[in-house]
C-alpha cells in the first residue's frame, strides 16, 4: 500500500511537471512570435521612411528576426526588398537562388559531373548510403505528380501564390542588374501574370476597389525593364547571327549599339558582349581594337576565362610572347583552383563558359602550350613583335598610312578618354568601382604604350624605305639621263652625209694640243671640230662648248684643249 500511495503520489508530479514543459515550451514560442513580430513592425516603420540611412538599422532588425524564425515569409521579403533598394544585388540572388531558373540546370550538371569524376570509394560509399536510405522508408519518398498538381490547383484556389509570387519579381530585378537577361525575363514575366492574375481574382470577389499587393509604380517599372531587357536580347541576338554568318562589321555595329548606348546595361551582360564584340574585330584585322575590348572584359571580371584565353591568343599572334605567357600562367592558377575547390569560380548562380568536366582537359592543353612559349623565349624570340598587325596595315605602306592608322589608334585608346567605357556600364556592386577603374587604366596605359612603340619603330622603317626608293629614284633618273644622251649622240652619228648642206669653206685654225691638233670649221648647221690625236678621231658637235667638253671627258679625252675660233658666224 505504501508502494501504491508513492507512485500515485509521484505520477501527479510527473504530469504536472510535463505539463508546466509544455506551457514554458508554449510560452517560449509566443515569446518569440512576439519579437519577430515587434522587430517587423519596427523595421516596416523605419522602411516607410524611405530615408536610405534607416535601412541598415532595418535590416539589422530584420536579420534578428530572422535568426528567431528563418522561415517567415514577410520577414524574408522584407529583407530581399531592402537588398534590392540597396543594391545589394548578390546578396538578394544567394538568398533566393534556388529560383533561379539557370541554377537548376547548372546544378544538374555539376551533381552529373561530379558523379563521373569520383572514384569508386566515393561510389562505394554512395551505396552505403543508399542502402541505408532504403532501409528507412520513412526517409525516401518518390516524386509524385498527382501531389504536385493538387497543391497546386489548391493554392491557385485559395490564393497560396501570393505569398511567394514577390520572389520572382524581387529576384527578376536582382537577375537583370546582374546579367542574368534571360533568367531575369521569364522571372519578371512570370511574377508580373501572377501579379495580374491576383488583381483580377481579387477585383471578382469583392465588389469593393482591392487593390494588389503590387503597386502600379512597381509594375510600371517592371514593365519598363522587361522592355529593355528584351531590347538587349534582341540585339545580341542579332550580332551573335551576324557573327555566326560571317558579317563580322555587321556583328561590329550591332555589338556597338549595346555598348556605346546611351542607357547602362549590367556588368556581366556587357563583359560578354566586349569578348564577342572583339572576337568580331579579330576577324577583320583590327587587332589592336580587339585587346582592347579583351582588356575591357577583364576589367569587368578578371577571372573570365573566354576573354583571358582570347588575349592570349592575340598576344602570340603578334609576338608578344612574354603577355601571352602571363595569361596563360593566370588561366592556369584559375583551372587548378577549380580541380582543387571542385567548383567553378564565382558563386553557384554564376553563368559559366566552361564546364566542370571541361576542366582537365583544357588544363592539359594549356600545360602544353605554356611549356611550347617558355621554349620559343629560352630560344630568344620574345622581341619579334609584328606591329603591321597591330596596327592592321600591310608591309610596305606608306607615311600617309601609317600616320592615319596611328591617328585613329590613339583617339579611341588614349588613357583619358578611354574609361569611358565604365560610365556606361551598371556595376553589381558600387564597391568594385575603384578596382574596375584601376585595372582598366592599367591594361589601357599598356596597350597605349605598346602602340607608341610600334609607331616609332614602323615610323624608322617607313623612312628607311622612303629614303632608299629616293636613292632609287635619282640613281634611275641619271640613268635615263646618260641614256638619252646616248641616244642623240647615236643618232646623230647614224645621220647620212648627203642629207645635211655642204659646209662652207673657212679658213682652219689648227690648235696645239700635246702631240695632236684639233681644227674647227663654222658651217651652217653648227660646228665641225676635227681632232688630231695619235690616230684620226673626228666628231661633229653642236655650238655650246660645254657639252662638247662632256663629251670630250665621256669619250676619254681629259687633258687641257686651247681652242681658238676665228671668223665664226652666227
């Protein structure tokens, strides 16, 4: 009995003790509720302020909230909105990236990737891990489409979609200031029909004006960045074809329409269109206007592997071997430290230009390449550069030019007025706007100088070339002289006797000269000068005594002749 009476005694004391868990439970739940709620209302307060030095302070409380309750929903609006009037725009994709359309697909490759990759203790430990998933039913449950469809027919009923739609307008936004066009178009698409959707569900129910949770500023905003952004997509879409066909000027102006226009376009969307736009110049020999766009892509993203390799590549095609080398060695770090994070650079939403798997592959190619240039500098050639294709002019080409290919040259990349280029560019963070400044002056004051330096040294052989066709020129101009000269003597000489008038006889004058004599007689035509020297040599010549002496000195005849003329008539 006294056995009985304790434990009855005790099981009172165990309920009680249960039931006073509960309430404390009960009571920490509601005390947390209530701050989360306080923190909100605090946070939407000092948002209605629309005063920007509020919104750190809001979203200080609305992280507090958070960490109590990590899955309120209007907690987690409210601080994707707040990022976004921040333009924190990475910080608004992190949170909601699992929505982003591109994120699914990438992931399913890199799971498929990754599953290639691994070894077979990783596979082993797989069907461990599988076998013991099997074993627990409770934990493995097959996708059901039946299931899906009922919740969602249920929530389009009941109004569920209104909770959740501000995410696809909120992360459409921060997809398009990031680049992301085409994820941020089918989100802002989406969210703007179910913002459409809900206000005429709402206008059919109620015969009172309800209006939508969106307001029509922000659908007017919507509407006006879908538009953009479709123009965007239209327009490289347009030099994308162009380029695949093959009308690389056209692909030219189609890219530069893009890139010099008047509205700013996101950060990554114009690093992509840079790489094509000089790729599309590299086709056409404007190379020095192709490492510009390369230098201008980096700028944006020093890690982007399309515009380091098309660099590269330029640099080797004009003989600047050490530069070439330098972005390879920088590719190189790149590939390895994906092999060894195995994950791409970047965060996950990222758009990525070589795939996972791709990733040793090209990494063998690139070590290869790299040990072909550092034996082609250990063998000397690394001062080689061909600055004709640099300048994209042909060997042999004149001053006028070279100066009109220098002229254009140093407008359009002349450091001052060449960061232009960022005012025009909408950058993801306003924070990198320092870093994208000094990188683009450094890349720009190089090229600058390496066009300098192939200006001078094209300009010394220029005037090399000018200067031996000169000699050319005056050593052909005598020669057609002495030819001409020859060839009147010639013809002269060929000339008949009978076909000129008899001279008229006038007493000769002979004149000493060594040990011959040399006689003259005025004739009508001209003067016939008959020298005596060793054997007969004799020659008709006309009146001016200085040819006569020139040909004297051609004809071998160079010592001194004293000549005397008497009774010369005109």
């Amino acid at each position: 009995m006294v056995e009985h009476h304790s434990a009855a005694a005790v099981m009172p004391v165990f309920s009680q003790a249960t039931v006073a868990g509960v309430g404390e439970r009960k009571h920490w739940w509601h005390s947390n509720r209530k701050v989360v709620e306080k923190y909100i209302r605090e946070a939407r307060v000092l948002l209605a302020t629309r005063d920007p030095t509020q919104t750190n302070p809001a979203l200080s409380l609305l992280d507090a909230a958070l960490v109590l309750s990590p899955r309120f929903e209007l907690a987690l609006e409210l601080k994707a909105r707040c990022l976004l009037s921040m333009r924190r725009f990475k910080e608004v994709a992190d949170m909601l990236q699992e929505y982003i359309p591109s994120y699914e697909v990438a992931a399913a490759e890199e799971d498929s990737s990754g599953s290639s990759t691994e070894g077979s203790g990783h596979s082993r430990e797989r069907v461990r891990l599988l076998g013991e998933m099997e074993e627990e039913e409770k934990g493995f449950r097959c996708f059901s489409v039946g299931e899906l469809k009922k919740k969602f027919l249920a929530g389009i009923n009941k109004g569920c979609d209104r909770e959740g739609q501000w995410r696809y307008l909120v992360l459409g936004q921060a997809c398009c200031h990031l680049g992301l066009m085409e994820d941020a178009m089918l989100l802002l698409q989406t969210g703007k029909r179910l913002a459409a959707a809900d206000f005429r569900r709402q206008s059919t129910r109620s015969s009172d004006d309800i209006f939508s949770a969106v307001s029509a500023s922000e659908l007017d905003s919507i509407s006006q960045l879908l538009s953009q952004i479709k123009l965007l997509l239209r327009r490289r879409g347009a030099a994308l074809a162009a380029l695949d066909a093959g009308l690389h000027s056209e692909s030219i102006r189609h890219f530069s329409k893009i890139l010099d226009g008047r509205r700013p376009a996101p950060q990554a969307f114009l690093a992509e269109c840079y790489l094509h736009r000089g790729n599309a110049y590299r086709a056409v020999g404007r190379v020095a206007d192709s490492l510009a766009d390369c230098n201008r892509a980096l700028a944006f993203d020093p890690s982007f592997v399309g515009a380091l390799e098309a660099r590269a590549s330029l640099f080797e095609m004009i003989g600047c071997i050490a530069d070439s080398l330098h972005d390879l060695e920088h590719l190189k770090l790149l590939y390895n430290s994906v092999l060894r994070d195995r994950k791409l650079p970047g965060p996950g939403w990222k758009r990525q230009p070589v795939g996972y798997g791709e990733v040793s592959g090209k990494l063998r190619v690139l070590t290869g390449k790299i040990q072909e240039l550092k034996q082609r500098i250990a063998s000397g050639d690394k001062g080689n550069v061909d600055y004709y294709k640099l300048f994209g002019l042909t060997r042999g080409c004149s001053r006028f030019e070279l100066e009109r290919a220098h002229l254009l040259l140093v407008i359009r990349h002349k450091p001052d007025k060449a960061l232009g280029f960022i005012a025009r560019c909408e950058l993801a963070d306003e924070g990198d706007h320092d870093s994208v400044r000094d990188r683009a002056r450094l890349s720009t004051l190089l090229l600058y100088r390496l066009i300098q330096k192939g200006h001078n040294v094209l300009l010394g052989i220029v005037t090399e070339e000018e200067a031996t066709e000169e000699e050319r020129k005056k050593v052909a101009r005598a020669m057609q002289g002495t030819a001409a000269i020859v060839t009147c003597q010639k013809q002269q000489f060929t000339k008949e006797p009978e076909s000129r008038p008899k001279p008229a006889q006038v007493p000769r004058m002979p004149v000493q000269a060594g040990s011959g004599h040399v006689q003259a007689q005025e004739t009508n035509a001209g003067s016939r000068l008959v020298i005596h020297h060793g054997s007969a040599f004799q020659g008709v010549f006309c009146r001016d005594l200085t040819v006569v002496g020139s040909l004297l000195s051609q004809a071998g005849f160079n010592r001194p002749l004293s000549v005397k003329y008497e009774a010369l008539t005109c």
